[in-house]
C-alpha cells in the first residue's frame, strides 16, 4: 500500500511544480485555458462531462501535454539507482575516461534526470520554461535520450501513463476554476533564482509546500 501512496505523491508533486509553472508564466496559461475551451466546452462546469462521454479527448490536449512535459523537465523529482557489473564501464565521450562500474563488488550508479534536464548540452537555455519544446518539429529535434522524467530502459516507470493521464484531468478539471497565486515571502531562499526549487529527490514537491493563495477565478477577465 504504501508504494502507492509513494507513487502518487511523485504525480502531486509534479502538479504542484505546474500550478506553480503557470502562475509564473501567466501567457502560458491564458494559451492553455484557450484549449481547454476549445476541447472542453467554453462552460468549465462543461468539462467533466466531455471527459467522460469521450476520455481520448485528453489526448488530444497537445499544448496541456507540453506544459506538463516541460514542467517535468525543469522539476523532476524521481531518479533512479543501477547496480554496477563486471567489466561494464561508463566512459566520458568527451576525453573517453572510463570508470569501472564494478570494482571488488557493484557500485550504485545513480542516475538523476535533473542534471541532464538543466545542462545546456541537451537543451537550449535549460533553465527557461518553454513548452515549446515539446511541440511540432522541435519535439524531433530533441537530443536523444536527453529527456527522462520516467527514465529508460526495461524498468522505467510503468506509471508514467497513467500520472501525464491523472495531470491532463487535474488540470482540466482546475485551472479555469481556480487561481492559484505562489506566495513566497520576499525572503524566502533561491535556488537558481527560484524559491520554488527543493532538492530533487523522491516525490518532494516545491520548497515549503508551494505557499498559495485560492480565488475562483474569472476566465474573461484574465
Ligand atoms: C510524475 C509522476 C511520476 C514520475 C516522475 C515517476 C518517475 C519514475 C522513475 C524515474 C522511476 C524509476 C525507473 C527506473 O528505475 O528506470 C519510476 C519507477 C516506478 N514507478 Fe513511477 N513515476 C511517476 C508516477 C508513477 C505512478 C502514478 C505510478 C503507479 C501508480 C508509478 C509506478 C512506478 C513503479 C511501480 C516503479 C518501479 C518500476 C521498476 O522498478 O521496475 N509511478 N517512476
């Protein structure tokens, strides 16, 4: 049981880092409630309904999806450990170093994808959100094996389908109810000038638990 409750918490964290994403990037929003209007109904109240009578709709949300893809990028909070073999090393295509991964016994190789996600080898300004990234021909000129949210590999995460699934309704569901305001107070610590940023490690969502301020919000006057 608890597993669940464990892999579940990686999918609220990583809502919280995209309410957090959209209240900062406030033309990213407005592009993304205008999908939501034009999938979903113009009425909000309207969108569960279409869901349910027609579910592979979320599907088709391909700005919802790559702002999902591209706040995962910047806040990833799973990892994942390998365990080193005999005569298997990794080896630096820069300067062809190599390092045994098994030495005496196995190393524990632990493979974080945010370092891969923010270096500016793989992506251009990393730190920058962009959903852009993830659309029409950009989506093709990606670096190989350059984004892995949910890793790779025979044992990359068998939820991750289900979570860009659970993220797509949520927001759906949400945003053009609510406004969800950050309020983080004007001294509240900077991680590469962002008081949202906590070590990115297991299912830790946002630095203090994303502070927010609620209001229902009013789609006409944004
Ligand atoms: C945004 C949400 C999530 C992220 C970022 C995420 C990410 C990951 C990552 C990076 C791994 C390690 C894969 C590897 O070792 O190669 C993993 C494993 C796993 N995830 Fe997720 N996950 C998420 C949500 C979920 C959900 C919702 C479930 C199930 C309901 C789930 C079930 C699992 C399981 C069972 C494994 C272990 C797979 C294995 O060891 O073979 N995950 N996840």
């Amino acid at each position: 049981m608890s597993v669940n409750v464990n892999r579940h918490a990686t999918t609220a964290a990583s809502l919280c880092y995209l309410y957090y994403v959209l209240d900062t990037h406030p033309a990213v929003l407005k592009r993304l409630i205008e999908e939501h209007e034009d999938f979903l109904g113009a009425d909000p109240a309207e969108a569960s309904t279409r869901i349910l009578a027609e579910p592979t709709i979320l599907k088709r949300l391909t700005y919802t999806t790559a702002v999902i893809k591209e706040s995962l990028r910047l806040f990833v909070g799973a990892g994942t450990i390998r365990s080193g073999i005999k005569g298997y090393d990794l080896i630096d295509p820069r300067n062809n170093q190599r390092y045994p991964t098994y030495v005496n016994g196995p190393f524990p190789i632990m493979v974080r994808a945010f370092p891969i996600h923010r270096n500016p080898e793989n992506f251009d300004n990393p730190d920058v959100f962009d959903p852009e990234r993830f659309l029409g021909d950009n989506l093709s000129k990606m670096k190989k094996d350059a984004y892995r949210p949910f890793e790779k590999g025979s044992r990359d995460c068998p939820g991750q389908e289900l979570s860009m699934m659970e993220m797509r309704i949520t927001l759906a569901l949400t945003i053009r109810k609510f406004n969800l305001k950050t309020v983080y107070s004007e001294d509240a610590p900077e991680v590469m000038g962002d008081p949202a940023y906590n070590v990115m490690f297991s299912s830790a969502g946002p630095a203090q638990g994303l502070p927010v301020k609620v209001t229902f919000r009013n789609v006409t006057n944004m």
